[in-house]
C-alpha cells in the first residue's frame, strides 16, 4: 500500500516539476497573452489530464505518447504565449526534443551502470526532468532579456526540422543500442551531440531574428526617410501658394483702394464678401510655424483626420529651426501621429479625437500625443510597447523608431494606457 502512494506521489511531483519547467521555458521567449485565465487553464487542464493518463500505464507505442505530450505542449504555447505559430511551434518542439533527448540520455546511463531494471522507471523520468529544469534555468538566465521577433517562412520551416530530426535520431540510436553496453557508449556520445545542436539553436533563432527585425526596421526607415522627402516638397508648394497669396493680396488691396478712393463702397462691401466666401486662404494649413517639416506633416496629417472624421487639435509653439535633425522629427511626428490616427479609426466617430502638444523649452523638445483606442496593448519584456493586437510587424517597428530617436537625442518615452486613453509624452534634449 506503502509502495502504491510513493509512486503516486512521486508521478504527481513529476507533473508538477512538468508544468513548472514549460512555465519557465515559454516565459523566457515569449509574452504571456492577458486574456481570461479560464482560456489560459483548459490547455494546462488538458496536458496535466494526459499526464495523469500516462501515470496509469496506458499501453501505446514510444512515438504515439511523444506526439501526443508534443501537440498539447504546443497547444498550451499557442494558446496562452503572443507570438507568431511558427515560433511558437518550433520552440514547444524544442522543450519536447530537450525532454526526450534527457529521458534518453538517462536511461543509457542507467544500463552503464546496471541499474536499469532495479531502480523504477518514475525515478529515471524525475532524473532527466530535473536535469532539463537544470538546463533549461540556465536558458532562462541566458535569454530572459532576449525579445524574439518573427522570422521567414523560410527560416521557420528549415528550423522545424531540427528538433523533430533530433527527436526521430535520439529514438531510433536509444532502441537499436538496445541494452548492450557497447553500443551505448557510442550512443551517448550521438545523444549528447544532438542535445547540443537543440541548445545551440536558441541562438540561432535569436540571431535570425535580429537579422529579419532588422531588415525590416531598414525598409520601414528608408520608407519614412522618403515620406520626410515628401513632406518638403510639398512644404515647398505651400510655400509657392503662400507667395501667390501675397502676391494676389497686394492686388487686392490695390483694387479696394481705389474703391475707397472713389467712394464706391457698395462694391467695395460686395468684394469683400465674395474674397470671404472664396475662403481660398484656409486650405494653405493649420499649422503655420514656418518651420518646414512640422508644417508640412501636420497639414497633410490634418488632411487625413478630416476626411476620417477625426478631429485633430494641434497646440505647437516651435521656432522655424529646431535642434535636431528633419528626418528625426518628420519620423517621430510621423509614427506618432500614424498610431493614433489608427487606433481612432477603429472607434465611433464622436470618440476620434488626436491632441497633439508640441512645444520647444530650454533646448529641449516636448511632444505629447492623446488619443482613445480600444483591444490590447502588448509590451515588450522591458515594459515597452512593442503593438497593438493584430499589426504586430509594421506597427511595432514603427515604435521602434520611436524609441530609437529618443534614445539618440538622450530623450525619455512616456506612456500611460488607462481607462482606454494612450498618452504618450515624448522628451528631447540638445546635450
């Protein structure tokens, strides 16, 4: 009876250590989704319910029982990590190689030492559980600061095949070495070999990604840097308009002279009320600073908001120079204004409202956007925001950018997201 409850408590210590090492693992590549905890317990519930199957003794094969704890591991990867399937997919595959590989690795240990068939089977598992909580602690110290982006197809197919490669080798050395302690020497080694590949491939995927996030970042860059071109061609045609304006003015002013001069002031009056009603003068912009970048994205971006039904209300008191570059300010402006354009459109149209305060004190540049939105906020493993569900690529390459230009100009990102309004107030200083 003794003997009945060791083993029970110890299958149940072994599920538990399960569940503990794939919290650990996952929580070091990914971010947990903030969704109701009934969606993030019924993958666990499923998983710990095999668990407890295979505690029973259920007769299947090796590999049936492998595939089996693989697709629910990844289920609970899917289900309750943000990031992209085939990530996801191949790092559950990973834990799953790993486990394998440490069971395996075990058991030819235990025929080196014959004690394969005294000690029980339970024992052996535990063993190579908390060899690869061991293993995987020190991958967590290793990558817990590490941010995963998504890679290529490409990418994410060929390192699918490691670890299920891994998976089907380790198998097939552990059952053709059978128990013959020559050959297992010979499959330790080729076990130990794989199990180094499936750990070295953490840094793979990592340097792949920084590869793919960074191309991505250059694209999205060299777009902005010539959205930054755009906007001063078009400040150069504002500015031809202003010069026509004047121009026209001092005609204007010429013809009403004259009106004044020989007392007609009833067409005098006439042509003031139709000068008014052409109103011509107020497509020129609402923001008239004279600083030539600032005014050329707040005009085109004030365009956008009224054919949106946004309203856009702009508080900026800049000089015609500023200290930092026109690219740096065209892209931080740009980005801003962008995501709050994009969370506004998705609400009803009397909740789209932008406020943007721009302002420049002591050689240092103030920028605050406000803005309501709606769904979820995702941030990075260091607090930032990295998205908003649903454009995780674009959108978070563009807060990148953001960060990235503070971080040169020795600046500081604030943000505040409650009661579903995003703020973000930006500092830069001329150092």
């Amino acid at each position: 009876m003794d003997s009945i409850k060791d083993i029970i408590v110890t299958e149940l210590f072994d599920i538990v250590l399960s569940a503990i090492i794939l919290k650990i693992y996952f929580r070091t590549f990914f971010i947990e989704k903030k969704v109701k905890r009934v969606r993030l317990y019924f993958p666990w519930i499923m998983y710990i319910g095999w668990q407890m199957i295979l505690m029973l003794g259920i007769d299947l094969p090796v590999y049936c029982k492998m595939l089996i704890s693989t697709v629910l591991i990844t289920i609970i990867c899917l289900s309750a990590y943000i990031g992209s399937f085939g990530l996801k997919l191949i790092f559950s595959l990973l834990i799953c190689g790993i486990w394998t590989m440490m069971e395996f690795i075990v058991g030819c240990f235990s025929i080196l030492l014959s004690v394969y068939y005294t000690v029980p089977q339970i024992v052996g598992v535990i063993i190579s559980k908390l060899l690869a909580m061991l293993l995987i602690i020190l991958v967590h110290y290793v990558f817990k600061n590490e941010n995963i982006q998504n890679l290529s197809n490409e990418y994410s197919i060929l390192l699918l095949l490691i670890p299920i490669g891994s998976m089907y080798v380790v198998y097939n050395l552990f059952i053709l070495s059978g128990t013959s302690k020559d050959q297992m020497h010979i499959s330790l080694i080729g076990l130990g070999i794989m199990l180094l590949i499936n750990v070295i491939i953490f840094r793979v995927i990592l340097k792949l990604s920084e590869e793919s996030e960074l191309r991505r970042e250059n694209t999205v860059y060299a777009q902005q840097l010539e959205l930054c071109n755009n906007h001063m061609t078009e400040k150069e045609s504002v500015m031809l308009e202003f010069r026509n304006a004047r121009h026209d003015m001092k005609h204007h002013f010429i013809v009403m002279m004259k009106m004044i001069e020989m007392k007609e002031f009833s067409d005098l009056s006439e042509y003031l009320s139709k000068l008014i009603q052409e109103n011509k003068y107020e497509k020129l912009g609402v923001s008239r600073t004279d600083n030539i970048v600032i005014d050329a994205l707040i005009n085109a971006k004030y365009i956008y908001a009224e054919k949106n039904g946004i309203h856009f209300d702009i508080q900026i008191n800049v000089p015609i120079q500023l200290p930092f570059e026109n690219a740096d300010i065209s892209i931080l402006l740009g980005n801003i204004l962008d995501n709050a354009f994009e969370a506004s459109i998705q609400l009803p149209v009397n909740k789209r409202n932008v406020e943007l305060i721009m302002r420049l004190d002591n050689n240092m540049l103030i920028v605050v956007s406000k803005n309501q939105y709606c769904g979820i906020l995702i941030k990075d493993k260091n607090g930032r925001l990295a998205t908003t569900k649903g454009d995780a690529q674009n959108h978070g390459i563009g807060l990148k950018s953001v960060y990235r230009i503070t971080n040169k100009y020795h600046g500081s990102v604030v943000i505040d997201d409650s009661d579903n309004m995003f703020i973000i107030k930006i500092l830069l200083c001329n150092i």
